[in-house]
C-alpha cells in the first residue's frame, strides 16, 4: 500500500494547461461544496492543513494537486453546486471541471464525496451516471458519518448501495474525517487505483 504520509501539495490550476505534466495516476475528489472533499483528503493523508477547508462553501476553487508518490496524486476539486459566486465564474469552472474529467488521461478513479446525510442529490446522480457512461471506476465516500447513530449510517450504506445499478463499476463506504473513521479502508482504495497502471506495465 501507499504510504500516504509523505504527500505534498504541488500546484493549484486555474486552467487544463496548468495540470501537472507529469502524472502516471491520479484520483479526483468530487463532491457538492462544503460536503467534506478537502477534509477527506487531509484524514487520508494524515495531515490537518494540507488542503484547506472551510466552514464556508466554495473555499477551494482552484484544482490542486497533491503528490502522495512518484508520479501519483491526489486531485482536490472545488465543489459542485456552489452559488453565490458570479453565474459567469460558476459556468466558466464548471467548464474546466468537466473538460478535465473528459481529458484527462491519467485519471483512474472518481473519489465522490457525499455528506451521508444528504444522499443523492442531483449534482451526485449526475456525477454517478456519467462515470458509469465513461467507465471510469468511482468510489463514493459517505462522510461525516459521526453527525448519525452506527445503525443509521450503515442504513444509509445500504439504501445508497440499493440505488446503484448492478456490474456498475461502483464502490462506497462510510466515513467521518473527524472520527478518522473509515480511512484505512479509503487509503487500500486509493492505493489500488494509483498503483494500477504500474500493475499493468508489469503484467
Ligand atoms: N462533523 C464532521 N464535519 C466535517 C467532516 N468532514 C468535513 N466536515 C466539515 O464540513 C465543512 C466543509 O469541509 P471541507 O472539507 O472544507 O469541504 P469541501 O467539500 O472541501 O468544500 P469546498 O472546498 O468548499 O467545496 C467544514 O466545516 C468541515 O469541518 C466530518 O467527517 N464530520
Ligand atoms: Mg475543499
């Protein structure tokens, strides 16, 4: 596995042609703003700071980059959703976030953050579909999972994993950044997404 602890922030782009050049893998982390992407990022890294969190909607908005290993990142996205920045500034965003879904080649896995109080929105729906429709595997993370009881947060698990359509190249599990709690289970996710195309070489 990955030794996430070692990660460092690279670069923040604004635009397709400031993503990182030399990327072998990377996995992005979606979600609608304030849900908890750069806070998932930080539990499953180990480091508080690292990517900036907000208790302000909107706080990232740039795509930043992080390097856990040689040549494999963690990609933080700012979140879907977000309103109250100009509509020309949301559309303009949302052009570079789907473009860089599109493109971008050494993308393995989609990580959709999802506030497990808030299942299913249609900003994720859509995030869900269209992965499936691209077949790029995704792997959805049902955080701040200690705002519910145990047994209401594997009930949401359940009623999420129902709503997915079977051979779907689906993944989901409960989490909460600030009980740590599901991160080693995220971190073997993550890890085998970033090591894939190194298996593939060698196969
Ligand atoms: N209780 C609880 N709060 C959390 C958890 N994860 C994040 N939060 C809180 O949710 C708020 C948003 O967290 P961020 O990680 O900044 O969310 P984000 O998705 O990166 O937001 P944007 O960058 O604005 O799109 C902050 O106030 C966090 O402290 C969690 O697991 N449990
Ligand atoms: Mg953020």
């Amino acid at each position: 596995m990955i030794n996430f602890q070692k990660t460092k922030f690279i670069t923040s782009a604004a635009q397709l042609n400031q993503l990182v050049e030399d990327s072998l893998a990377e996995v992005a982390f979606a979600g609608r703003s304030n849900a908890g992407k750069s806070s998932a990022i930080n539990a499953i890294v180990g480091m508080n700071g690292l990517a900036k969190t907000s208790k302000t909607p909107g706080r990232t908005q740039l795509i930043n980059f992080f390097e856990v290993d040689k040549q494999r990142y963690l990609v933080d996205l700012p979140g879907y959703g977000y309103a109250k920045v100009p509509a020309a500034v949301k559309a303009a965003w949302q052009q570079t976030l789907n473009r860089y879904l599109e493109v971008r080649e050494p993308l393995k896995a989609l990580i959709l953050i999802i506030d497990i109080r808030h299942l299913l929105k249609p900003f994720d729906q859509q995030m869900i579909s269209w992965a499936i429709a691209s077949n790029l595997p995704i792997h959805v993370i049902l955080t701040k999972a200690d705002k519910l009881s145990t047994n209401q947060a594997k009930q949401a698990l359940f009623s999420f994993e129902k709503q997915i359509p079977s051979g779907a190249l689906v993944t989901a599990q409960i989490f909460s950044a600030l009980k740590k709690q599901g991160v080693d289970e995220a971190r073997k996710i993550i890890s085998a997404f970033l090591c894939q195309n190194l298996d593939d070489k060698t196969e």
